[in-house]
C-alpha cells in the first residue's frame, strides 16, 4: 500500500510541476554547445516571489504569464538569462522602461534594447528578457548579444506601439527614455515623482516622456 501511495505522490507532484510552454524561447544546448548549463527555472505569475520575493510584486502589476531562468558558463564567464513572457507587448515595454538604467549601448537587437557593462535588456513583442553577466568585460557584452540574438529571433508579434501615446513625438526619442506605468508600483520605479497625481486611481497606462525642456504625459485609462 505505502508503494501505491508513494507511486501516487511522485505522479500528483509531477502533474502539478509547472511546465515550460513549447513555444518559449529559451537558451540552451543546442544553441551553445561550448556552454555548461545549469537545469532551467520556470515560474509563473502566481510562483515568481520563490525567485525574486518582493519584486514579483511590480511584474504582477504589469501582468506577467511565464518566466523561465538558466544559467550558464560560456568562455570563462557566468552569465544568468531571465526570460519574462508578460501579457502583452505593452506590459513587456513597461517593465523594461522601469528597469533600464543608463544604457551604455542600444544594441540592433530588437526595437526596444539597453546594454551596460554587466547587463543587456531586451523587450521583443510580449518578451522581456535580461542577461546578466558577473565580470563586465568586453566578451561577455559579446556573449550577451550573442545570447539575445538568439533568443530575438525566436519571438514573433508586434511590439508596444509608443505613438499611440504621444504621436507628436519621434518614436526614436520616446524609446530611449519613455516610461510607461500602468500602475503605483510602476510609477515608484519608473518615475516616483508622478505617484502623487495618480495616488488614488489604478486603472490606467501612463507614458511618460522628458524631454530637454519639460515632461510630457499621456494617459490612457484601462
């Protein structure tokens, strides 16, 4: 009987394991032979604060479907790859626009990039991905591309489309520094001195763009 229970136990638990959707794109073996993998990671919305604890709380905000971490060592550098699938490709642009920071690069990677020295930031369609490196270096900025446009290409779909916001200014301004908030805690990370004119409203997107001479916000209510 205790065998049949245990048999049980490993069929439930296997069922209940979240499973990592066909069509993700990920990085892997095939793509980097060279590479020493460590097991991916897969979180959905509701599993993601077991990897990053209070921050989930900011991509459940914008709307997050599927996350999927892995690991590896390529040329002598570690490198960490989180995949984010949000809900949509407007939800994909808002948690980019929040966490980029002083992009050193843009790279011709997809419309929406920012390169530093320990990290590039991808948002593709309904993707937002960050590849972290340890080291900072030239090659892992090379790796990091190499990594992105492999993962780039497997994306399909339109993404965030900013002159539905602010037509009146040049997409290639407003994707350099346009935050788009859809809620408090977007606001807090991504221009915290705006909270207070939306301190009692959630139902709504805002881009918000400066430009070299005074803020412009536009607002769409949701």
């Amino acid at each position: 009987m205790s065998r049949i229970l245990t048999l049980i136990f490993i069929f439930v638990s296997l069922a209940s394991y979240p499973q990592i959707p066909g069509d993700f794109p990920e990085i892997g073996n095939n793509d980097l032979p060279e590479a020493k993998f460590q097991p991916p990671r897969h979180f959905t919305g509701e599993s993601l604060f077991g990897y990053m604890n209070g921050g989930a709380e900011l991509y459940r905000e914008y709307g997050i479907s599927d996350a999927v971490i892995t690991e590896f060592d390529l040329g002598g550098g570690h490198y960490k790859c989180e995949v984010f699938k949000m809900t949509g490709p407007e939800e994909a642009y808002g948690i980019f626009s929040v966490s980029r920071f002083k992009c050193l690069a843009m790279p011709d990677l997809a419309e929406f990039t920012c390169q530093t020295s320990y990290q590039l930031q991808i948002c593709k369609g309904s993707y937002y991905i960050n590849i972290i490196n340890r080291s900072g270096t030239s090659a892992d900025s090379v790796n990091s591309v190499r990594v992105g446009k492999i993962l780039t290409a497997r994306i399909t779909g339109p993404s965030a489309d900013l002159s539905l916001f602010n037509p009146d200014v040049r997409p290639d301004d407003l994707k350099r520094s346009a935050v788009l908030a859809k809620g408090k805690l977007g606001l807090m990370n991504g221009s915290p001195l705006w909270e207070d004119y939306f301190r009692n409203s959630d139902r709504y997107y805002t881009l918000i763009y400066t430009s070299s001479d005074k803020p412009m916000i536009s607002v769409r209510v949701r």
